[in-house]
C-alpha cells in the first residue's frame, strides 16, 4: 500500500479534511477520506486509567456533540501545548477533569483513537493512587 497523492479538501480551525489517494500491492488505486488535527502535539491525546487509594476506578461523565449525548469515559485529553511532554499532559488533564493529582504515572499502550478515520494516537496512563 501506498500513498500517491493527498489533498486538503477542507480547512476549519482545528481540523483539515483529507482525501488520500493510494494504491494496493496489486496495484488497485483508490481514495480514502481522512480528518487530522490542526492543534495536537507528541501522538495526539492522552488517557489516564486511574484508581484511587481505595481502589476505586475515575471515569468522567462528558457531553459529546458528535454523539448528541453524554458519555461514560476516563479522563483524557489532547496534546495541545507545545513542549509538554505526554505525562505532563496526563497530568494535567487527570487534575483539570477531575480534581486528582497523579503521583505515579506508568505508560501503558499508545493506539489509534480511530484508525479508519483520523492518524490521531492516544497514549494511555496508568495511574495507581491518586
């Protein structure tokens, strides 16, 4: 697989929308439609799994606008201040969302958030007492 030609067909103050020209092993070509992030730095995004000292699990209760609800999910956030690294950004977005403070901070796995839509990576924390 690779790619032949990329193009902006869309550009919003955070977003760029993508369509991606490629071609198989086999030599088929085709287009895929892909959305980056203007305003990220290091992979993307953060997670932070985090249980406090009585071994409770953090989850956040958040309104999406994309989904039009509310959803259950860990704490996390983006990348969006240069030079901070991706614990610093665990960090502070742990602290900002929910009010804890992480002490051990221990990386656990860095995946897609949605590999078929956007190259955005998240870089997953887990903290053990906070």
């Amino acid at each position: 697989m690779k790619i032949t030609k990329k193009e902006t067909v869309f550009e919003g103050e955070h977003l760029r929308f993508v369509r991606k020209h490629f071609k198989t092993g086999k030599g088929e070509e085709g287009i895929w439609e892909t959305i980056e992030r203007k305003n990220i730095y290091n992979k993307g995004a953060v997670v932070i799994v985090a249980l406090t000292k009585e071994r409770e699990l953090i989850l956040e209760k958040n309104w999406r606008v994309p989904l039009e609800s509310f959803v259950i999910q860990f704490p996390a956030g983006l990348s969006d201040k240069e030079g901070e690294t991706e614990g610093e950004v665990a960090r502070r977005e742990l602290l900002e969302e929910t009010g804890y403070k992480a002490g051990k901070l221990i990386p656990i796995i860095s995946t897609p958030l949605c590999p078929a839509l956007t190259p955005t990576r998240a870089t997953h924390f887990f903290a053990p007492e906070v």
